[in-house]
C-alpha cells in the first residue's frame, strides 16, 4: 500500500523524533554514570578538604590570637610585671613600708630569788609563735622580727641560749615589727594573750612593749633551696 506524500513525511519525522529521543536517553544515561561514578570518587576528597579547612581555620585563629599579643605586647608586658610583682609581694620577696606596730621583749634584769623558777625570766620562744598568729590574725601584712622577714617556711624554736628564726640565731631583746592596721592588730593581740606577757612583766620584770609607728619599714625574705621538691608537670 501506497503511502501518501503527507503520510510519508508524517512517518518520517516521527521516526526523527523517536531517533532523537534515543539518542538523548542513551546521553543521559551515560552522563548519569559518569556523574555517579565521579561524585563517589569525589567524596573522600571533599571529607579530606573538609578537615584541612578546618585546620586552618584553626591555625588562622592562633595567628590571628599572636598577630593581638603582638599588637598588645606592651600591655602585655606590664600586666606580666604587674603580676609577678604582685606574687613576690605575697611571697615576702619585696621591701615593704607602711604603718604598723612594733613590740619588744626582752628577759627580766632583776635578780632570780631562790627556789624560783629562771624560765619565767626569759622570753621564750612559744611567746613569739603566739604573738605572730595573732598578729597573722588580725590582718598583718609583713612582719619581721630582729630584720628577719617572716615567712611562711620561718621557723621559730629555742636552741639553748638563743632563739633560731630563718636558720639565724637571735638574741633578746626581740623586736617584732608588723604592718597593718594599727587598732585591728592591737586588738588581735589582746584577744589572743596579750595579757598573759603582762602578767610575766609584773611577777618577773620581763619586758613587754607596744608602740604604734606611722612607717615601720620590712625588709625583703630571701627564697629558699629546693633539693628535692619540683613543679607538678601538666596533664599529670
């Protein structure tokens, strides 16, 4: 059977089109491959972009930090001296004046009767140690005994005929120094056994004096050895 001419080219163009249409989906379908098979071998490089993005964010943070301590660097400096400065004054390593009081002891000068007993004409050491817990007590920010800085490893014991303080032996008349406010300490002092010197003063003659001083001046400690002892290192 004879086609028309009409027909002809309506039969023709469909089969163009289904031709192209074909062709088309096969493109499609290899591109789709590709792509599928490229996104797969892709993805370990993204997770490893990924991660090295992050690290240098995090090295352009640090950069940025240094980049401010360098523009900072004076203030920096004066905060890091300001607070060493700070931390030798609590350690005691810095001369220091202020208003304070100053007491002296000193043994009794009048003859030992017979039969009495000599101790309750000396000054002993436990006199001291009382005094300095009250003084601590009551506010004290520097004390020294005989130019001797007391400290947190300052000892204080008897060792015969004199009184050992910061491995120094001492003799009376002991002069204690300490700064603060002047009312607090003598308070301190009369709450925490001032009175009992007193009473020794009377029945011996031992010597008990409290002055207050508008400048007493307290001489630096010095730091001790460490043979044995070492910082704890970090992370430990």
């Amino acid at each position: 059977m004879k086609l028309k001419r009409s027909e002809q080219l309506l039969l023709g163009t469909a089969a163009a089109l289904i031709g192209f249409l074909f062709v088309i989906l096969l493109k499609t379908q290899t591109v789709w491959g590709i792509q599928q098979a490229s996104q797969e071998a892709v993805f370990p490089s993204l997770v490893q972009t990924d991660l090295e993005n992050q690290q240098l964010s995090l090295e352009n943070e640090k950069l940025r930090a240094e980049l401010e301590k360098y523009f900072q660097g004076k203030t920096a400096s004066e905060l890091v001296t300001q607070q060493l400065q700070e931390a030798k004054m609590n350690a005691g390593l810095v001369e220091v004046t202020g208003p304070g009081i100053r007491i002296t002891l000193d043994d009794s000068k009048e003859p030992v009767q017979a039969g009495e007993n000599l101790n309750l004409y000396v000054i002993h050491e436990d006199y001291i140690r009382d005094i300095f817990n009250a003084l601590w007590n009551g506010g004290a920010e520097a004390i020294a005994v005989n130019g001797q800085r007391v400290m947190t490893n300052t000892e204080v014991f008897c060792s015969g005929s004199y009184i050992q303080i910061n491995v120094t032996r001492q003799m009376p008349p002991y002069v204690i120094e300490a700064i603060g406010e002047t009312n607090t300490l003598i308070s301190a002092l009369n709450f925490y056994g001032w009175f009992k010197l007193g009473s020794l003063q009377e029945q011996s003659g031992i010597t008990r004096k409290l002055e207050t001083v508008e400048e007493i001046v307290i001489p630096k400690g010095h730091l001790r050895a460490y043979y044995h002892a070492e910082p704890v290192k970090e992370g430990f």
